[in-house]
C-alpha cells in the first residue's frame, strides 16, 4: 500500500476555493487515490476517486498529473459546513483495506 | 435504506471486561469492515468480512475478534479491555471489487475505565 503525505492543516474563509495536495509517491500500477471527509464524532464519507487526469462530481473535484505521484482535492466555494478533517488514500479497490493517515484539518473561517 | 448502523451508541465498561459491538451493513453490501478510531487520530483497520470469514487484518491483538452473519452483518468482540481500548470503533460496508468506497456507520464510542 502506497503512503501518502498530506498537511496537517488547511485555514480557509466562506466561498473560497480551496485546494488538498496529497504526495504518492510509491503508487502502484492498480492503485486509485480516494478521499475521504470526516466531521467530529461521525464516520468517514466518501467525497472521490480517481485514477489519472481529472474527476469531478456535485462535492469536489480531483486532479491527477500524469505521474500520479501527487493528487488534489478541490473544493469549490467552501461554506463553514465544510469544516472537517479530509483524508487522502490510495490503493487497490480489489484487495486493499482502508490505510487512513491523520489527514488535513481545514477550517473554514467565515 | 437506513445505511449502515451501529449499536450501541456508546458503552461504558472496567477493565479486563468484554463487550461486543454491532454493524448493520448498508443494503446490498457484501463486505465489512471495523476500524479503531483513537481522539484526534485516522481510522485504524482492525479486520474485514466477506462471506463470513476474515479476509484482512490489521495489526491488532487476538483480543479483537469478529463474526459475520449470512446478512451480512457482523460483530466486534473485544476480551479482557485495557484502558487504551477506549475508542471510537466505526464499522463500514462495501462491495467486493469496490473496497475503496466504503460507506461508514455513525460508530460506538466505547470508554474503559
């Protein structure tokens, strides 16, 4: 399973937009990078999964460079609601486990 | 669908005692797995389910164990509890082939005093 970096902590203000940089840089051949969100007290959620270039759905985008050795989460126009701890992984969806690292805090300031 | 629940919602136990947690999987999902979540901490893998046996595990004790049920729904046991057993213990559901998504219950906030 591929270890991955992320910062502690992000800071951001109401409608901003804000961007998560994860580094993988032992990615495998089969590996996707997935993230997570996580409010205080609640299970995990997943936001979303790529494997190279770009997704996006109704929550965020991810951008994947052609190396895959770093991924970015972003966020458009965050609200306070959007104040959690997001998590960064990466694996194989056939026979990996959940590898979860302490992940990025971000605060949204208003 | 109720998505996945959890029971109890919180549990008080002494040292050296047992207890067991519950997980309801999300309709449809074949696979569960049970994470320790410590304050201020990622998730820890404890171990998956699939068809009734452990697939993966994690590197915890032998003290930590599980069941699946044919619904697909599982149990935590955890033996002789330590203080640092005191965690948040999530269960989540997935479908074979598709691991990475997994869908997350509320948890069970389990203090050993």
């Amino acid at each position: 399973l591929a270890k991955t970096t992320q910062p502690i902590s992000m800071d951001s203000y109401e409608g901003q937009e804000v961007n998560i940089t994860c580094s993988h840089n032992n990615i495998a051949t089969n590996d996707y990078i997935t993230w997570y969100q996580q409010f205080p007290s609640q299970g995990p959620r997943f936001i979303i999964q790529g494997y190279k270039t770009k997704v996006t759905n109704e929550v965020a985008s991810l951008f994947i460079p052609a190396d895959r050795k770093s991924s970015t989460l972003s966020l458009p126009r965050v609200s306070l609601s959007d104040t959690a701890v997001y998590y960064c992984l990466v694996g194989d969806g056939n026979t990996d486990k959940l590898i979860f690292g302490t992940g990025t805090r971000l605060q949204v300031f208003p | 669908d109720a998505g996945v629940t959890q029971s109890p919602t919180h549990l008080i136990k002494t040292r050296g005692q047992q207890v067991t947690l519950r997980c309801s999987p999300k309709s449809g999902h074949d696979t569960v797995s049970w994470y320790q979540q410590a304050l201020g901490q990622g998730p820890q893998f404890i171990f998956q389910y699939y068809e009734e046996e452990e697939r993966q595990r994690g590197n915890f004790p032998d003290r930590f164990s599980g069941h699946q049920f044919p619904n697909y729904s599982s149990e935590l046991n955890v033996n002789a509890l330590l203080l640092g057993d005191s965690a948040l213990y999530l269960c989540a559901s997935s479908l074979e082939g598709r691991l990475l998504e997994q869908f997350f219950g509320p948890g069970t906030r389990l203090t050993v005093l």
